[in-house]
C-alpha cells in the first residue's frame, strides 16, 4: 500500500489509537465480519472508494449496511475508512483488516500490561506456523477449496491448543480468510503487525556522550511520563548529533526538529 491509500491507512491508524484502551475483542471480530462482506462483493467495494461519491453518500451507504449489525464503533471506523481516499478498490480491505488486528493486538497488550502480551502472542502465532510449515497435509487441508471455514477454523485450533484467545482470533481469520496467501503467510503478517506494536514500548536513544546513571534514570522517568508508559531503553553513543539527544519510540522520532519535548528531556538530565 502506498501514495494516498499508505496516508488514509496511517489517519484511520491514528484514530484508532486513541480507542483502544477501551475496546474488546468482540470489535476486531466486528471489523473482520465487515472485511468478510467487503471481500465477497467488488460492488461495495467500489462504491466505498469511488472518488465521485461524497462522503455523505459513503457514510449513508456504510450506515444501511451495517446498522444494527455490527457495534456503532465499528460502524464509525468503517464509515470513517469509506470517507477517506484510497489509490484502489482493495486497499480499504487491506486497511480494514490491519484495523480489526490492531484492535485484537492491542488487547493482548492490555492483558498483560504490555510487552509481556504481545510477546505471548507473538509466541502463540509463531507455534501455529512452525505446526503448519512441518506438515504438508495440514497445508493442503488449510488450502483445500473444497473445506468449509467452519472446518478450517476447527483444525486450525485443534492444533494450536495452547494458543490464547487473541491468538486464536487471528488464526481462525487467517485460515477462513486468507485474502490470496496462504493461512500461515497471513499469520506472519499478523507477527509483524505485533513487532511493530512491540516497537511502542522501546526507546532508542542516541546521545552525544555516554549517559551516567543519573542521567539515564532521569532520562526514564521523563520518557515513561512523556510516553504514559514503562519504557525499556536502548542507549547508544552517537557523536555526530546535533542538539545532543535523539529519541526513537515506535514511529515517532523525538529530536532536534522538536524542540518542546527536547527542552524538557534536556531539562531533566541536567537537573
């Protein structure tokens, strides 16, 4: 995904973070379900990404599909993915199911306040793909055309019994809806999606000089305040900044070119 689409994705990514403190699993399976009826019908598709159509007619559009049948936060993060643009009719599916797996993500990060979460659930759908990638039965029985989805999904949790209930969310997703890869490939770009979440609860950061302990326990309190979390902190000596101090948490870039948040760190190192 790239260009317009790659924008509309980070927006919706954007929003989304500020509801998932409170949200559940049943909105990921909310959202998968609407991914679901999206991907049997390149009618709707179009229609939702169709430049020519307002973003009234999208969300009225959004609103009769799925009004009473889905959560009304799932309505809103749809309605909200239809009144965005997107470079192709498929990219909104894309964006819908890296959505509804965030979501799903993001209670495995609260279950266990945080990196301990999404570690076992890294770990969970790292064991369904190390069973899959040593059996080519199973393969074939997850790939068979011929299987219902109900069929797929109980085998899949069959043979992951260990798995958790995040987990088995994603695996049941991936072996009833692949999208065009192969249940286990989907599984790997479910991994990646919680290594980049992991990626939220670890700061790089690189500094002109070694830091001393006092400066790197204050520099952890002032992180973990900033941030509203308990960071781990990777530091590394890098004498060819300028302004003395880069900080890299997730995708957010803490540096020179912002000054507020610098002037504040600095503040707590030098006092």
């Amino acid at each position: 995904m790239a260009g317009v689409s790659s924008h509309s994705l980070a927006a919706a990514q954007s929003d989304l973070e500020a509801k998932l403190p409170t949200v559940g699993l049943p909105l990921a399976e909310d959202l998968f379900g609407v991914l679901s009826i999206m991907d049997s019908n390149a009618g709707l598709r179009r229609a939702l990404t169709d430049p020519a159509r307002s973003t009234e007619e999208k969300t009225a559009l959004t609103s009769r599909l799925l009004r009473g049948k889905v959560s009304a936060e799932a309505e809103s993060i749809v309605a909200g993915l239809a009144g965005s643009r997107w470079g192709s009719a498929r990219d909104i599916g894309d964006a819908l199911e890296t959505l509804a797996a965030t979501v799903a993500i993001s209670v495995a990060e609260r279950q266990a306040e945080g990196p301990a979460g999404l570690e076992a659930l890294e770990e969970d759908l790292f064991g369904f793909i190390r069973v899959v990638g040593s059996s080519h039965d199973l393969q074939r029985a997850l790939d068979d055309p011929q299987a219902s989805d109900d069929a797929k999904r109980k085998l899949a949790l069959r043979v992951s019994p260990q798995a958790g209930e995040v987990a088995r969310v994603l695996i049941a997703q991936a072996v009833q809806s692949p999208r065009g890869l192969k249940p286990a490939n989907l599984v790997e770009k479910f991994v990646e999606l919680v290594a980049k979440r992991q990626q939220r609860w670890i700061a790089h950061v690189s500094a002109t000089r070694p830091l001393t302990d006092e400066q790197f326990n204050r520099l952890q309190a002032g992180l973990n305040k900033l941030y509203g979390r308990d960071l781990k902190i990777n530091a590394a000596v890098d004498p060819s900044l300028v302004g003395g101090i880069r900080v890299v948490v997730g995708d957010e870039v803490v540096d020179a070119t912002a000054a507020t948040r610098l002037a504040e760190l600095r503040r707590r190192l030098a006092s």
